[in-house]
C-alpha cells in the first residue's frame, strides 16, 4: 500500500470515473452547496455526495437555485443521495433532478434517525426488501448512470447476517453498481468500533464495488488496518471533512497548511451566497461544531458561536477568537461528534 492509500486507482462505475476514489459522505445540514464548494476549494476528493434529499420535497426545489440540489463546476463529481420511501411520483421526480445531470444516484438506506425510519426511510428501507427492491427498479430504469446504495449492517437480531447477504444479492440482482456500507448496526448510531474487518467477506458476496465508511481519519488510520480496507474499491469520510474540509487534500499532500480563520470565514460567506437569512445561521452553527474541534479550547468558541443571534454577530466573536491565536489540537476525536 502506497503511503497515502487509495490515491488509486481511481473507481469508475458504469463508465464514470472518481478520481481518487475518496467521497465526501453524505451529512444531512451539512454537505449542502456552500460546504462541497469549500471541499471543492482544496480539491482532492473524488466524488462529493450531496446531503440526504428528500425525493417528494425535491418537487418543490428550483433545482439550479437551492442550496439543497444546485451545484457548481468546481465540485466535480456530485452524487445526490436520495431519501426515498416509496415509488410515488419516483419518475416524476427523477426527471426534475435531470437537469442537474447527477453523477450517479445513491439511495438511502442506512439513516437510522427515528423520525426517517418512521416515515419508513433509511435504515427501516433496508429491513423492507420488497419496497427496497420496487424503489431500486425504478431507480434504475430511469437513470442511466452510477446507481448506488449506501447501508449499515442492518438491525442487530438474529440472523441479522443472513438478511444482509440478502440484501447484497438483491442490490446486485437490481442492477445497483456500487455499495458504501458503514459496518455498525442501525442502533449503533455512531457508537461502538465500526467493523470493518467485515469488508473482505461482504465484498465477496456483493461481488459490488465497495466504499469503506466509518471513523476514517487520515491516511494511518487505513495503513493500521491494511488488511481490513484492502477489498475496498473507495473510501468515504465525514465527519473528519465537516471539521477539516480541506481533509482530502491533505490526504495527497500530509504537509498541507491551512489559515483556519480564513476558511471559518469562507465558510459563512459561502453559506450566506446560497443561503436564505434564517437558514444560514443555523448552517454556520452546525458547522462550527465541527471545526471548533481543530482547536485546544474550540469549546468556548463554538460556545460563542453557538449563542449568536446573527451572522454578523458570529462573525464577530469568531474573529475575537481566532485572535486571540488560538492553539491547535493535533488529533481530532470524533467521538460525540
Ligand atoms: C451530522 C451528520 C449527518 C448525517 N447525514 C447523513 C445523511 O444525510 N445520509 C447518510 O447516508 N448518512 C448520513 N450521516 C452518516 C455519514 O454519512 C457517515 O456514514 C457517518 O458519519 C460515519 O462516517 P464518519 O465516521 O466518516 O463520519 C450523517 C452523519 C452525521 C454526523
């Protein structure tokens, strides 16, 4: 394995290449259009997915105009990720997101979120393999490119490892050409190590590409666990990208260095670009919760973000913040993010 693993080769799916195979992960409030454009700034991803889109909201989108589905050149790859629960309206809304020309589709099957999985989403699709099936047909009937499915392990009860395999057989049968899998079961939320010594053997019976997902964080990460992610064809990282968006570029370049400041402060002039006014702050704050942990003491920074009654007034205590030089942490732990 090289030094910086997964540089290449790159993935091509139904003839679309990602290069290298490293993806932004889909975050809901997060990897909306002025984030993947940040990402976008420092280059270095592959394919950039967008938040989960709620397929019947996206009716109601002016699609080159949302913040939610438009995207720019800079981005590259886009892949929308799709919260779908039924086949309703499905062409419809398939051929509203046309013109937007998606580098592939990805269907949510993972969130474990309860108010997704009432609505009968995400994690509670996967454990409904007929409407799962039904959705991915139509998916694949109407859309000529890279159609992927991003899941978890399932729900942990018995035979929970038989129904997965399941699964992998279907997608594959349903002409589904890439799988990211996040190996934690649903009810794990974001807890417990995810397993991905699990990748070998699920690769094998999926006989998909498959995107590695869950608490990477840089390049060691993966080279501490070389056996583990060696069947993976990508890998696909989150929460490490919301706090360091310039992650994938480092990914290439280790010596990378990056003026925080001014990459808060690009942030919220992105954000209030594509953004309504009432949205936008909501966005910054999200964020911050994530980029405060680069810093020893971001604590009393995302505190003060956090309390802001507006843009301008987070703007402010951020540039008191960073002028007080504030001291860097060097490994960012994702717990309780
Ligand atoms: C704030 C947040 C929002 C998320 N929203 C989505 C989503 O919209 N769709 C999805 O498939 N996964 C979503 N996830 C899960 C991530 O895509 C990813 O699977 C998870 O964070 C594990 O990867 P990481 O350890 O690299 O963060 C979300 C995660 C977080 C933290």
């Amino acid at each position: 394995m090289s030094l910086s693993p997964f540089l290449s080769p790159p993935l091509t799916l139904r003839g679309v290449t990602f290069d290298p195979p490293l993806f932004l992960a889909p975050m809901a409030e997060i990897s909306h259009s002025a984030f993947r454009r940040l990402v976008a700034d420092f280059g270095g991803a592959g394919g950039l997915f967008t938040e989960m889109l709620s397929a019947k909201m996206l009716l109601n989108e002016e699609m080159h105009r949302s913040p939610w589905t438009k995207r720019r050149a800079c981005e590259g790859r886009v892949i929308y990720q799709l919260l779908v629960v039924d086949t309703k309206k499905l062409p419809e809304i398939l051929e509203h997101l046309a013109p937007l020309a998606p580098d592939g589709l990805d269907l949510n099957s993972s969130c474990p979120a309860p108010t997704i999985r009432a609505m009968g989403g995400g994690a509670d699709l996967f454990e409904s393999p007929e409407r799962m099936c039904g959705i991915l047909r139509v998916l694949r009937a109407q859309f000529a490119g890279p159609l992927t499915v991003k899941i978890r392990l399932g729900i942990e009860t018995d035979g929970w490892r038989a129904r997965l395999g399941e699964r992998l057989r279907m997608l594959r049968g349903e002409g589904v050409d890439g799988l990211t899998l996040h190996p934690r079961f649903a009810g794990d939320k974001l807890k417990r190590e995810p397993r991905h010594e699990l990748y070998a053997e699920l690769a094998a019976e999926a006989q998909l590409p498959l995107i590695a997902n869950g608490d990477i964080l840089d390049p060691h990460y993966i080279h501490s666990r070389a056996a583990a992610f060696a069947p993976a064809a990508g890998l696909m990282l989150g929460r490490i990208a919301a706090a360091r968006p310039w992650v994938f570029a480092q990914w290439r370049d280790p010596a990378l260095v990056v003026d925080h400041a001014a990459v808060w402060q690009r942030f919220c002039d992105y954000v209030e670009e594509d953004f309504v006014a009432e949205r936008a702050l909501g966005r910054v704050k999200v964020f911050t919760a994530y980029f405060s942990c680069n810093f020893m003491f971001g604590h009393n920074f995302r505190m003060s973000v956090q309390s802001a009654p507006t843009i301008a007034a987070a703007r402010e205590r951020a540039a008191n913040f960073f002028a007080t030089g504030p001291a860097l942490t060097r490994h960012i732990n994702l717990c309780g993010l």
